[in-house]
C-alpha cells in the first residue's frame, strides 16, 4: 500500500509502501477516495505538538469499506463512508452523556498502530487515522456511511472541518436565531462556522480574517458583514454591527494568541467565546478575570465541533443535499497521493479553502 510517511519534523514526506493490517475485531479496512489536508496535519508534519517519527498523518477522509471485522454491523463492504479520528465505546461515562469526543476507552489500536514499514518498524498511526495512504484501518466507530450520490472529495471534508465548524455553532454554542455572531478566521473550519450560524439563523454574523479571498469566500457562505483588520477597527465595528453591544457569540478558528486575546474583547456581558482553533504547544492567551467575572462571559473549548457523528454526518449530509449547505464550495484543490508535498505546500501558504487528495 502507498502511503505519505513523515520522518523529520518539517521536511517533505515520502511516499512509499507500508504494511497494513488486516482489521481485528471491531475495526474496518476502508480504501479511501479522498483526503482532504486540514491545519492538524500540517501542525503535525511541522512538529508543533511534538510526537514520534515515523508517521502517516490524514484524518479527513471517506471511502469504500474494504472488510470489516468481527462485531461490526453498523457498515458492511461496499459501503460509503465518511471516516473520522473520532473513537468512542458508546458506554463509558463520556460517552453515556453524549461526548463521544472524550471517550475514555483505550481501543487496540491506542496500543498498537496496524501500519509497519517492510522491515517490520512499527509507522505510527496518525491523529487515529493515518489517511495519507490508499486504505486506513480504523475502529468501526470512527465511520459513518452516507449516501452513494455523495462525492468523495465532498465528502470526507465532513470528517473534520465541517462537523468542527458547524458543530461549534450548533452544538458547542448552541446559538439561536437572532443571536449575533463574529467568527474570527475564515479558513475551511471557520467558514463551516458561519454556515452553523446561518442555519441557526444568528444575524448578524460577522467574519473577521486578513485575507480578501478569504472574507469574500465567507460571504458567500452566509457572512453578512466582513472584516479586515489590516484597514478596520475590529472592536470599533463589532459594536457597529451590534448595535454598540457586542457579539453573543465569537468563534475563535485560528491558533494564534492574538485572536484569542481579541475575541475575548469582541463578546457581549453574557457572552460566551469559542474556542475552536488549535494552537501549536506553549502557545498561551491572557483575560482579565475581574472583567470576565463581572460581565458573567463564558469561555468555551471546541474538540471536533462537539460531534456526535452518527447522528451529526448524516444530517449534514441531508442538508447538503438539500442545498442548504456547501461542500463541494470548500474544494479549491485536488491532487493525486504523489503530489502530496505540493498540496501541503499549498495549504501552508493558505491557498484557497480546502485541498484534498484524491485516490
């Protein structure tokens, strides 16, 4: 099998052929169709969270079940699916109150990654997924299937950018309809945060980023007002926009500790921000707890949108179906397995939306 694998923090990944396990009880071999590269990736690759070398990263992907092992009924052979680094047992504590995210069970695959190079060294098996590679294998939790007219390059964007984004708005924030929204960063996690918005109904929603392409792409996501730090006050046009009060919810979808820090200063007395982008380690924000005490804010965390996504994937998926909301919109790249270097390349330099490898 032809994987991407990462030897050395920061330099080119090699493509190359591992070894990969068949699936043990409870897991499933998907050969994957698509992979799109998300920001987790590359801070991975880049060595921001640090780790063990070497590694196949990609965990945004879906595909075409191969085999299943015993114990899995939920998806059999030939199936659809969208595949997600999201494990869960569905019987832990975590799990029992619907935080499928945190589950607390160690799988076998925690243990023990099922790619080896031919030599037999063991290749870790990245964000639970390793999907810079023609198949994955995965504990059946982490697969959804959908619907056949879904395409897979669509498709595995659902896996992690648009259940984060949409589901930071609906199921982390909860917002209503009326509510006012800023959401700071409008890359392929913030832009799905404007289109939980929008499908919640919050006006006005207010997208904040550097990039014209960026704010421009967020309006046609369902942005109604954009923001250019490098030309306007950020704070002096939030309270425009609100009417002097501020946002009822900010989503913080970038990893930057100047972001942070400004989305704390964006919120209403009884406002809540998000956080939902992922800052590499040692990265630190400062708030003044008086303030955040006395106006009753909230600062909320965000881990993969707060999805439930057996529930959660194939709503969007009717949604999109329904034209309500935009998948195929995100796709601004796509590149075979072998030009993987030059997609991450791309997506470092913040080209376009979203760039996918396709199988």
């Amino acid at each position: 099998m032809k994987a991407a694998v990462c030897r050395q923090f920061g330099k080119p990944l090699d493509i190359e052929d591992i070894e990969i396990a068949d699936p043990r009880a409870g897991e499933i071999k998907v050969r994957l169709k698509a992979c799109g590269i998300c920001h987790s990736d590359l801070y991975c690759v880049e060595g921001a969270w640090g780790g063990t070398l070497p590694a196949v990263y990609g965990h945004e992907a879906a595909g075409i079940v191969e085999s299943v092992g015993t114990g899995v009924d939920h998806v059999r052979p030939g199936d659809h699916v969208v595949v997600t680094l999201i494990r869960s047992c569905g019987h832990c504590p975590a799990c029992a109150e619907g935080a499928q995210v945190f589950c607390e069970t160690v799988f076998p695959l925690d243990r023990a990654s099922p790619l080896t190079s031919r030599r037999g060294e063991p290749i870790v098996h990245g964000l639970k997924t390793a999907a810079f590679a023609e198949a994955v294998v995965v504990e059946a939790s982490q697969a959804v299937a959908i619907a056949r007219d879904v395409r897979f390059d669509s498709a595995c964007l659902i896996a992690c950018g648009v259940i984060t984004g949409v589901g930071a708005a609906i199921n982390t924030a909860r917002v209503r309809a009326g509510e006012s929204v800023v959401v700071i960063g409008t890359g392929g996690v913030g832009l799905n945060s404007v289109q939980g918005a929008r499908l919640a109904g919050a006006f006005p929603i207010i997208a904040v980023d550097l990039a014209d392409a960026k704010l421009a792409a967020a309006r046609r996501f369902g942005a109604t007002h954009a923001i250019d730090p490098k030309r306007e006050d950020v704070a002096e046009k939030v309270r425009a926009y609100t009417d002097g009060r501020r946002a009822d919810h900010v989503f913080v979808t970038v990893g930057a500790k100047a972001a942070f820090e400004q989305g704390l200063s964006l919120m209403r007395r009884n406002g809540d921000m998000i956080v939902v982008g992922m800052p590499a380690s040692g990265i630190t924000a400062t708030f003044d707890p008086g303030s955040l005490a006395n106006d009753g804010q909230r600062i909320l965390g965000c881990k993969m949108g707060s999805a439930r996504i057996r529930l959660d994937i194939p709503k969007i998926v009717e949604l999109y179906k329904q034209g309500r909301l935009m998948l195929d919109e995100l796709v601004t790249g796509r590149y075979p397995l072998e030009a993987i270097n030059e997609a991450i390349a791309a997506s470092s330099r913040g080209e376009g939306l979203r760039n996918v490898i396709v199988f």
